[in-house]
C-alpha cells in the first residue's frame, strides 16, 4: 500500500476536469497522485447527458475508487460544485480519509449576483455572464436537469453520515450557487472535524479565479492540520 493519499477531482454538472486542472497541477507538482474521473455523459456536447442517470455519474466516480482503494493507504475527495454532492454520496460507501466541497450546490441561483453581473455586462459593453446564463437555462437537456435534483435531494439526507474531516469552500459572489449552501453543508455534516471558508472575487469556478491560490493554500494547510 502507498503511504502517501492519492486525490480524487471532481468536475461539476455539465464541466469537465479544467475546473479542478489548477488543484490538480499544484498536487502533482508537490508528488501526489491525482485521479480526475470524467463524469458519463460529459462529453463536451450537452446533447449526450440526455442518456445518463445521476446514478451514472456516481459510479463514473465509484469506479475509480473501487481500483484506488487497494493501492492507497488515504483517499482525499475535492468535490466541485455537483461533484461535492458525489462526494458526500461516496464517502458513506468508501473509506473516505477528508473530503473538501467547493461552491457545493444545496440552494442554488443567487438572483440578486446574476442581476448585479448583468447590469455590469450592460455598463462594460460585455456580455459574457448573459450569455453564460443563456446557455446554462436553454442548453441542458430537461432529463440531465431532473437528474441533478434528484442527486441533490438524495444527497442531504447522506450529509448526517459523514464522519471523516470536511472542508467546505464558498464563494460569496457565486452566482450559481447561494451561499448559504456552505452553511447548510457545515451544519448537518456529523464529522467533528470540519470547517468552513468563504472567499471573494471567486465567482463559480473558484479554481479558476482570482480566488484559486489562496483557496489552494487553504486546502493544503487543512490536510496538513487535519490528517
């Protein structure tokens, strides 16, 4: 068995692996191993997650760990936004060393952020969070949509049964995530060992953001504390 923990991504709903890609540079630039599954269906054309289940995306995850547990001592899950609620549902089945969430969805469209960043699209002559907004509520197919609350609902019941360190990240210019969503995570996880940080300028894809190094820092310094 290897000593040292081996990481586990997980990209959100609908996104791939460029969401965590900085978190998981940064670890394999310091010697861990790092495994980043892509969730079934995502495939780059929304069309294609009309033919999965969240059930689905829970085993594309499933899957990997099922291989990683016989060779590692510590397995670390770093869920971003619908791949924290994968990493709850996980972590009651796996023998699970800390699990980290990132802009983790319980309520989700902060209607007063999107209208804040759309008056500024109109004030800078820039568009890009209209058309992000757009694209999310026309792009994805009715099934991939239901799917995903079926995954949230089932998902809060779980929180109750996760004992092992949890650190939970919130963005509070999320726009896509409210959050209060952090609260309700940090609050009905039954680990004793958790905590909880809110960043700004981190938007979303907080990974991705102004917002990424020191969320990255917070994260190693967590393990390094907690484990």
């Amino acid at each position: 068995m290897v000593d040292n923990p081996v990481f586990i991504l997980i990209h959100g709903f609908g996104g791939d692996i460029s969401e965590v890609q900085s978190l998981a540079d940064h670890l394999l630039s310091i010697g861990y191993q790092v495994v980043c599954p892509k969730l079934k269906g995502h495939t780059g054309a929304k069309a294609d997650l009309k033919e999965v289940t969240y059930q689905d995306w829970v085993s594309s995850v499933a899957e990997e760990i099922s291989k990683l547990q016989n060779e590692y001592d510590q397995l670390i899950l770093v869920g971003f936004s619908m791949g924290g609620l994968i990493a709850f549902n996980l972590a009651q089945r796996f023998s699970i060393s800390a699990l980290i969430t990132i802009n983790t969805p319980i309520y989700y469209w902060d209607i007063k952020q999107i209208v804040c960043n759309i008056i500024t699209d109109i004030k800078q002559g820039e568009f890009n969070h209209t058309k992000r907004y757009l694209d999310n509520s026309l792009g994805f197919p009715v099934e991939a949509l239901i799917n995903f609350r079926l995954l949230l609902n089932k998902t809060k019941p779980v929180l109750g049964k996760i004992n092992c360190p949890v650190f939970v990240l919130q963005g509070r210019d999320d726009d896509v995530v409210r959050h209060q969503s952090a609260d309700y995570i940090y609050n009905n996880v039954a680990s004793s060992i958790k905590q909880i940080k809110y960043y700004d300028h981190s938007g979303h894809t907080m990974l991705k953001s102004a917002a990424a190094a020191e969320a990255i820092f917070d994260i190693m310094a967590f393990l390094n504390e907690k484990l």
